[in-house]
C-alpha cells in the first residue's frame, strides 16, 4: 500500500483491497472509448450507496471482471494517445487510477465474499480469473507508450505548480512502475510476467489449502471424561457443532473440537486431560502439511520465485524489494530490527523459560527439560492463576457482546468525535427486492454501522459487523476496505466510505448471548483501529485515503485501540454482568492488569519468531531453506529464540497465510515495528487521560484523517512532536529501563 500505480490496483484487486480509486475530473478522459455497462447487467459495478450481495454470484463475477478488464483497457488507451502537450494531472495520473476502477471493486467484492461465504464455484471463478487479472497485471508496466506518457507527465513545468498531495502521488506513480520494471528489456519484461502469473496460481492454492485443512480435521469425543477441565458453555457449544453435522444425539451425546480457534484453543487451555489436548495439538499439526494440502512445495517454490522477481526487478531480495519505500527502508534494517529486539528480550526470554520449566517440574513432581507443546496453554493458564489469583474466564460474563460492542462505540464516539448508529439489515436471496430502508448484508448475522461526524452531522461512511464463525468463513479476523469516498468538492464532505470488520469470536448458546473473551475484546477493539482509520480518512486524493499507509504504519491504529481493553476508564464503558447488569468489579479489573504482561518477554520473542522466520525466507532462503526439509530448516533457525520443546511442530510457514498470499509477504516483522510505535504513541493518552477528547481528537486529525497524504514518519511526528521512542513496548513491558 506504499505506490499508488495502476500496477498496485491490478495487484490489489487480486487480494481484495480497493483502495486505489481516483476523481471524477478524470471520467471524461476516455468516456468516448467506453461500453457503456449498467449495474443492471454488472451488479458488482453498483456504486452507492451499498452493494446487492445477493447478486453478486460467482458466474457474474466472471462477467462484470471480464468487463471491467475490457474498461480497463480501453481507459489505458485512451491515455497512451495523449500528447506531452495535452497532458494534466487529472488526464494522467488521476486518469490511470481510475482506470480499473470497476475491476478492483468487483474484484474486491469476490475476495471478500470468499473469505465470509466461502463455496466451489467462487473458488472455481476466482481460479478462472487468475490468468486473465495477472496477465493484465503485467501489461501496465510493460506498455512502453503508456510509460512513455508517465514519464513524460511527470517531467512537465507544472508538477512543480500542483498540491504536496498530488505532487507526491505523481512520485509514487513513476516509483510504481519503476519498482515494476516498466525501464526492463523486453525478454525481462516477459519473464516477470511469467513468475507473476505462477505466483498467482500457487499462493491461491496455498490458501485453499490452509482452509480445506482446517475444515477437514474434527474430533469426535464420546467419553465426557475425556473433556474435565471444559466449560459448560464450551462443552454445550461443542455438543451444538457435533448435532449440528450429525452426531450424537441426546442418549448417545458425543462432543465435536474443530480447529476454529474458540474450540481447540480453549481445550489447548483448559482441558485437565494430556491425550485430549495432545490429539488436538496433533490436528492442529496437519494444517498445510498432509496429503494433497501439503503447502511444502508451495512455499519451496514461492520462494524461488519471489527471490528471482526481486533480482529481475534490480534488488538483493524480495525482502528489500517490499520494504524500501516502507518507514523500515530496506530489508536488512527490517532484520536489524528483528534481531536487535531480540537480542534485548534474549535474557528476559531464557529467565521466562526456566521460570516455566519450574513450575511444570513442581506441578509434576519430576525435573523437566522440556515442555510438551500441547501442554504449554495449559500449564501458562495454571502458572497465571497462581501467579495473580486469577482466571481470565472470570471476565467472560461481564463481555456480553453487545454491551462490549455499544461501549467500545461509546468510548470513541467520545474520543473521535463521531456518532454511530445501527441500520436495519436484511439477508437476501437471489431475486428479492431489498425493502426500502434495509442495507442487504450476506449472512443473517450481519450487522452493518453508520458513522457520522458530531460536529457537522456528514455521512463519513458505513461498515459491516459479522464476529461469529462458520465452516464458509476463513479464520481470524481482520478488516476490509470497501470503497472509498470521493473527496468533496468546495469544502462539501467526502463521499462515504465502506468497509466491513470480519471475525471469529466467541458465539452464543441456546441460554446464554455471546459473551467474549478478553482476547475477543482485544481482537474487537484491534479491528475497530483499522475500521476507525479506514471511517475517518479525509485526504485530497482517494489514492491516499484510510489504510492505504506504508504497510509497517498500518497496525498503529489498531495496536493503539487495544490499550483501552486493559484500563479502568475503557473497562468501565462495556464490562457489566449479563444477568445483573453489575459493573466489572474494581478488584477483577486490577487483576486483569496485573496479568497483562504475563511473560513478556516469551510473548515478545514469539512474534520475532514469526517476523524472522519471514524476513530470512525472503532474504536468505537460497542459504538456509533451499534443499533442506522446510520444518527442519525452520526449527534450526529458530531454535536459540524457542521455548524447548520435546516436540517440534511443523512450521508455521506452511499456514501463515499472512506472508504467502496475504500483505505482510516478509512484512510480519511490521507487527512489532507498529506494537513500538503504538506503545509511544499511548504514552500521549495516558499523560493527557485516556478519555480526553482533545488527545484523541489530535489523533483524528494527525493520523487517522491523513492516510498516506503524507510519509508515515511525518504523520507520527504531527501528532507525537517527534520521532519515535524505539524502546517503548519494551520500557511499557518492564523488559528495559
């Protein structure tokens, strides 16, 4: 999300993110050239104000792409016969942003849809479409004319007249198809298409695999004995999934653990019996790593190619090809990054460690130096309870969802500056009139927000709520820009923008609402960073609106939300008991607190583990993967910042689909890069108060309404007043002084 190019778009639509989209100035350009499409006939082209998901079926996602690659081209066209003479900003640069435009939304309309309802023929459309978006993808920077017109634009006197806005979306133009190889010889050009082409076909199937893996493994309990230690709600939940596929019944009564987190991570947690948790560490195992789902070659081969794509493209690694126009600046100060926190944390860490093995040894009367891996959530829960009098299932029923929803509103209705208001929603077939009034959603336990602005009462924007799991919705949880507004004209509010907050949290029973976890709350409030800095953005240029930052800035929005989980002033605004209505008791809020940094240092050197694993991939992978056993090699790497296991699981790049087919393809180290800045920016909110309107109207303004107007550096700097702490997770962590 650095370079705002048609290349990124194409690319962009590919994973589902619109975020490139341009100025109405610039619709004349090519409007003579165009079909004129109807979203009677192309549903996916509907603009505002909400999409008609029940028309949006897989046969016609292949119809309104193919025509939106058929709009696309016409639009590039009709920019290659523009003159040095005839050239503008709008007729250019704006010109070729808009230029795939329908084919991004339609585009990231499929994705979405296949990551909340997920079925054959949309993996069977999107798989069709593969070679057609890639080989599209690959005409942007390969058309010469086309470059030629850039290059020449970007060249002109009154560049240097345009806004700081537009002039640095020109720079970001020319780097973009720098970075794509537009100055490459033909027989380069060719090349890199072809690696593009296969990237596509394999990181789509790596995907698929993670997600049949984790729908194909289930365990099926008929002995309750096998499940002491297990919740009532989790044990009803479980008995609920298992009738639900045909299971059990009530004289027969089985119970069913899938791989969804709130299933096997809560048995990981509580189950008192070790062969129950060890099948369930086992199934987790097989993720990416059995039978026709084994992602080894995938990833042998994504790596390759990633490492040849950077070297055509002029760069060391793929690693520095990502990160060289991210805040980092390259991929060895990425690395830098990684091993220097580590190398901080390391004593901490190993003191963490042997503190653990103690307290296993004295739980099992026996010296241990080794930590079963089923056993680890288990044993860290135990060692917590003793550590702080406390079981973090205790705040589960002051997490009723809707209260914990209607509060975290509240709170930053509060800071921000902004209202928040329910609509009416209605899940349709295909065929039925949605009644006025009604947003159509696509699953009946959709939610959809308005959000306007206090002061002026503007529309800023809409999204979608859908927090419960379903074998048709891909794990995690995350959040996915839409459609972006178009800017106001004369001082009139932006257009709004859409996006949707998709999660996996805990679900409700027949007798009791859904009532969160801490880690939901945390995981909700995360996201909702993310939605806030998509809601509020505010730029000059849609290219440069919400999310669209530097990838290793994009997390301090939602790092940053997440304190407010841990606070009395945030606590107070959504913890109340579901049955009494009391407030969270002051003494659970404090052991709460007290419990937060719980084996810091462990914790820390877990995510390092995942952003060097990452970053040496991307880097070093010829000299410490290639030829080697991947779950070998990565064990090997990782083994001096690894708790010691007696068991080595496989590696986790086999399902991290985060750096195979999602953004953070040797990007994972931005998580902690962010978790740094986050920690410094809170510094603010807790010296000022955590509920002090300004502060977080300040935020607002320098942060979220910026987007990637300006470098990332400049925005933290607007709002902090200078640059940022590099120890402050560590110094908020007790790790450092």
């Amino acid at each position: 999300m650095t370079t705002k190019t048609i290349l990124i778009t194409a690319m962009c639509a590919l994973t589902g993110l619109n975020m490139l989209q341009a100025e109405e100035t610039a619709v004349a350009v090519a409007a003579k050239q165009e079909v004129v499409y109807s979203a009677l006939s192309h549903p996916y082209f509907q603009d505002k104000p909400y999409p008609a998901w029940s028309q949006m079926t897989a046969e016609q996602g292949l119809a309104d792409t193919r025509a939106g690659l058929q709009k696309a081209r016409e639009r590039i066209a009709a920019i290659c016969r523009i003159q040095p003479h005839e050239a503008t900003f709008e007729n250019t640069f704006l010109a070729l942003n808009l230029a795939a435009d329908e084919l991004s939304q339609t585009q990231g309309y499929m994705h979405h849809l296949a990551a909340v309802m997920d079925n054959e023929e949309l993996r069977a459309a999107q798989e069709e479409l593969i070679p057609e978006l890639t080989a599209f993808d690959a005409e942007i920077t390969a058309n010469p004319q086309l470059w030629a017109v850039i290059k020449s634009a970007a060249a002109q006197p009154w560049v240097k007249e345009l806004t700081p806005a537009q002039q640095r979306f020109v720079q970001q133009t020319v780097d973009g198809f720098v970075d794509g190889g537009a100055d490459l010889p033909a027989d380069k050009k060719a090349r890199k298409a072809e690696i593009e082409q296969e990237l596509s076909q394999l990181t789509h199937k790596f995907a698929k695999n993670v997600l049949d893996s984790t729908n194909a493994w289930k365990l099926l309990i008929v002995d309750k004995t096998q499940l002491a230690g297990m919740s009532e709600d989790w044990m009803n939940k479980a008995r609920a999934e298992a009738e639900e596929r045909g299971f059990g019944s009530e004289e027969n009564p089985c119970w069913m653990v899938t791989l969804d987190y709130e299933s096997v991570g809560t048995l990981l947690r509580d189950c008192d019996v070790e062969s129950t948790r060890k099948m369930c560490w086992e199934g987790q195992c097989t993720v990416g790593a059995v039978g026709e789902w084994d992602n080894e070659p995938i990833v042998a081969r994504v790596m390759e190619l990633r490492r040849e794509l950077a070297e055509l493209l002029g760069f060391k690694s793929y690693a520095d090809l990502t990160t060289h126009r991210r805040m980092v600046g390259g991929g060895e100060n990425a690395m830098n990054f990684i091993d220097g926190m580590a190398e901080k944390v390391l004593p901490a860490f190993r003191a963490e460690v042997q503190q653990v093995l103690d307290f296993i040894s004295e739980k099992e009367g026996r010296y241990v130096t080794f930590i079963d891996p089923w056993d680890r959530r288990y044993y860290l829960k135990k060692m917590s309870e003793q550590m702080y009098n406390f079981d973090s299932e205790e705040l589960r029923p002051y997490h009723k969802a809707d209260n914990v929803i209607n509060g975290m509103f509240a709170i930053y209705s509060h800071l921000l500056g902004v209202d928040y208001s329910e609509l009416p929603a209605i899940c349709l077939q295909k065929g039925e009139p949605c009644p006025e009034g009604y947003v159509e959603v696509w699953h009946p336990e959709v939610k959809v927000f308005k959000v306007t602005d206090r002061k002026t009462g503007a529309h800023l924007g809409s999204f979608y709520v859908d927090l419960f799991p379903r074998a048709s919705k891909r794990a995690g949880a995350w959040v996915m820009p839409l459609r972006y507004g178009a800017a106001g004209k004369d001082g009139a509010p932006h257009e709004p923008h859409l996006a949707a907050l998709v999660g996996n949290l805990s679900t409700p029973t027949e007798d009791k609402p859904a009532l969160f976890s801490h880690y939901d709350v945390e995981t909700l409030f995360h996201e909702f960073g993310h939605m806030m800095h998509a809601m509020l953005g505010d730029t000059e240029l849609q290219a440069h609106c919400g999310t669209s930052v530097a990838w290793d800035f994009v997390e301090l929005p939602s790092q940053l939300f997440e304190n407010w989980t841990w606070y009395p002033e945030g606590i107070a605004q959504y913890a109340f008991h579901y049955e009494t209505g009391e407030p969270m008791p002051a003494e659970l809020v404090e052991k709460l607190q007290r419990s937060r940094y719980f084996l810091p240092a462990m914790d820390t050197m877990g995510q390092l583990c995942l952003g060097k694993l990452d970053m040496e991939m991307h880097v070093n992978y010829n000299e410490k993967f290639k030829g080697k056993p991947l779950d070998l090699a990565s064990a090997q790497l990782l083994d001096p910042w690894t708790i010691p296991y007696s068991r080595t699981a496989p590696s986790i790049m086999r399902h991290l689909t985060h750096c195979i087919n999602g953004g953070y393809s040797a990007g994972y180290y931005s998580y902690k890069w962010a978790e740094v800045l986050s920690a410094d920016a809170f510094t603010r909110f807790k010296k000022e108060g955590l509920l002090n309107a300004a502060t977080g109207a300040d935020f607002r303004e320098a942060v979220l309404s910026k987007g990637d107007s300006k470098p990332a550096g400049e925005v933290y700097r607007d709002f902090m007043g200078r640059a940022p702490n590099p120890d402050a997770l560590l110094q908020a962590q007790g790790l450092v002084e």
